[in-house]
C-alpha cells in the first residue's frame, strides 16, 4: 500500500512538473509559428485578450489560457495600439506585449492616405508608389473580386467596386494582396455607412445609386456648403426627366484628368456621359467621402435646377434658365 502511494505522489509530482515546464515554455515562446516572424493586426478597439484570442483561433500561440492567467497575474499593461506588427516569433509574451503597448510596428508597413475623390486607378497609382502592390495586380483584384450583396452587379460599370473603396488612411503592409487591401477599405466603408445609418436613424434602401449620387457631389462640390445644393440640383433633374449633364460624369468616360472640356468631348458615347444618357450613370465616378455621402442622402430642399463655378470654389446656383446663361457668361464655362 505504501509502495503505490509512493508511486502516486511521484506520478502526480512529475505531471507537476510536466505542467509547469509547459506553463513555463507557454509564457517564454508563445508561438507556434515555424516561420521567424509572423504578422499582427491589431484594429481600432481590440483589447489584448482579443489578439491573443485571435492567434489562438489562427493556431499562432500554443495556450491562450495560460497566457491570460499569466499577463493577469503579472498585471502587465494591457492597453495595446492599432496596426500591424512583424514579431519575432522566437519571443516571450511579455516581449510580445510591451511591442504592442509601444506600438512599434513592422518596418514593411506603409502609412498612405487615399484621398477623397480618388477612382480605383487613382488608388492603385497610390498602391504602386508606395511599393505595396502593382498597379496592375491591384485592378486585376478589383475585377477578380467578388462583389458584397450590397453592391448591384451592372455589366455597364468599368469596375464593380468603383466608389465603395472608402478613401482614408490606412497602415499597409509592402506585398499585400490586392484582396487584402480590398478587404480593409470595404470594412472601412461598411463601418462608415453603419455609422451614417446610426446617425440618420434609417435604412439606406439602395446603397448603389446612393453611392454613385455621392460620387458627383465628391468631384463637383469644391466647398463643403455646396454639396448638399449640388445633390438638391441632381435630384431636381432627376425628378423632372433632365440629363444631369455634369463634366465630371465625362471626364471619367473620357478616362483622363482635363482642366477643360471641349463640346467633342461631351459628345462620346459612354453610359457615363450624362450629357447623353438621361438618369444616373450606371455606377459611381470615384470613391467618395463621408461630407458627400451625408449630402447624398440628405440634399438641401430647393428648387435649383442649374450651376456654375464662380470661382475656383464657390458655385452659384439657379432654377432659371437665362439666368444660368447669364452666370456661364460671367463666370467663364468649363467648355470651349
């Protein structure tokens, strides 16, 4: 009796100690990547028990349980910032924590701006200058990629994502795919539309034409006041049968950046030239911002039908048609 007792605190001191040097090698080398570093994205409002329970799900790290248990009892500091980090995979989770606490990133990251306004050519000239992703290989993944349910599938559009890759900042790792980029700009554009929802407190019942509305009032309006009054000016056309005739619909048909119009140009045929094809054009012209979708689903209530650049930003806006002329007269048109 005494000899298997002995034998059972032996047995239970080495299962101990087996857990222990477990623990230990949990806590010293976390990963189980096979790989010398292994890439970490931390988004807006993740707190560090969601990382390390997102490696877990990736299969990254050998024992989420431990490591909380362990950062909690070491009381380690658990405000961590966004981005994305290279990590040696060889390093212990404190090492690991105070990277993500410090927010020392992957020397391969790029900070770029996309600005509002901006086609998917635009974007991918971006991409391509700051070495992340060929232009080509980018717009061969806008056209390879699967639309979201929200976007309407049009066999007019030059490219289905047109418009709702949501221009901002955005931390970029040199060598993502093309879908990866694509991935981070739809999500940052669904957030946005949620929060314009939430805000609005209602539905956008067609998120499409929505966009495409938005995208005009981005490359029309030079001034934020005007935008609402640009969409008031569309919608007004739209409601009495008009052709919108707006330049930068065009401009995009004609697929270059011109300071000026000439009548031959208003003369191509595109379903984007609105100066022809009554309605919206089949899809959006660029991606536009946040100031232009609000306008979008919010015009001001007017009665204009009509406007012109004053200047290089201010327009003036009008029901009356002579009254039009008279502005184009002064203020010089876009068309010669």
């Amino acid at each position: 009796m005494k000899k298997l007792k002995g034998i059972f605190i032996v047995l239970v001191v080495l299962t101990l100690f087996s857990l222990g040097f477990y623990a230990v090698k949990s806590i010293r080398h976390p990963f189980t990547a096979t790989t010398d570093s292994i890439s970490v994205v931390v988004n807006d409002g993740d707190s560090l028990f969601n990382v390390i329970g997102n490696l877990r799900s990736q299969k990254l790290i050998k024992n989420s349980s431990i490591i909380k248990l362990y950062v909690k009892g070491k009381k380690l500091d658990t405000k961590i910032k966004p981005g994305e980090y290279d990590v040696d995979s060889d390093i212990s989770i404190e090492e690991f924590v105070k990277i993500l606490n410090s927010g020392s990133k992957a020397k391969n990251i790029v900070k770029i701006t996309i600005p509002e306004g901006y086609t998917i050519e635009d974007i991918a000239d971006v991409l391509e200058k700051n070495g992340i992703i060929t232009k080509e290989n980018f717009i061969k993944s806008c056209k390879e990629y699967k639309l979201p349910k929200y976007i309407k599938s049009n066999s007019k559009v030059l490219y289905g994502l047109e418009g709702f890759l949501f221009p901002d900042t955005y931390e970029l790792k040199r060598g993502s795919s093309g879908k990866d980029i694509i991935n981070k700009m739809l999500t940052r554009f669904e957030n946005i539309i949620e929060d314009i929802k939430n805000k609005n407190r209602k539905e956008i019942s067609n998120i499409s034409e929505v966009i495409t509305l938005a995208s005009i009032i981005e490359k029309e309006a030079r001034i934020d006041e005007d935008r609402a009054k640009i969409a008031s000016v569309i919608n007004n056309r739209l409601k009495k049968d008009m052709k919108l005739e707006v330049d930068a619909t065009v401009l995009y048909a004609i697929g270059e950046h011109k300071e000026k119009l000439y009548y031959k140009d208003l003369k191509i045929n595109s379903p984007y030239n609105t100066y022809k094809v009554k309605g919206l054009p089949p899809g959006p012209i660029c991606s536009p911002g946040r100031l232009s979708i609000e306008a979008a689903l919010n015009p001001d209530n007017t009665n204009y039908i009509f406007y012109v650049l004053e200047d290089n930003k201010k327009h003036y806006f009008t029901d009356n048609y002579n009254d039009f002329l008279k502005a184009k007269k002064r203020y010089k048109s876009t068309i010669k």
